[in-house]
C-alpha cells in the first residue's frame, strides 16, 4: 500500500506550521503582508525570497526614513 497517510499527513501539517508562523511575524514586522509567509511553503520561491528579504528596503525602512525627513 502506498500513499500518504493520517500519521504522515499529519506531520506535513505540523511541519508547514512550524515553517510559516515565524516567517508570518518576520514578514508583518518588516511591513509586508503576513500572507507572503506561505510562499516558504514552495522549495524554490522560499530562497528567492530569503535573498529579497535580506537585500531589499523594507517598507518599514521607508517609512522610518520619511519620518527622519520631517
């Protein structure tokens, strides 16, 4: 018998879980929307977006750098 099993699917669950909720709070807390957490979820897209997080202005960045100006 083969296929994804209750124990299996299960783990897959916890284990999506486990990878979303913490880069959910990274991507609110740099001003981006929560929702992009769930592209982690794609093996290749997930390191793209690493690489931008890392080397891009975030919006909270801009929006510290408007507040210096004023």
């Amino acid at each position: 018998m083969s296929g994804i099993g209750l124990p299996e699917l299960i783990v897959i669950v916890v284990i999506g879980i486990l990878v979303v909720v913490p880069f959910w709070k990274i991507f609110t807390k740099a001003g981006y929307s929560g929702g992009w957490s769930l592209l982690m979820l794609i093996p290749v897209i997930s390191i793209v977006i690493l690489f931008y997080l890392a080397f891009a202005e975030w919006p909270i960045q801009r929006e510290l750098k408007k507040l210096k100006k004023i």
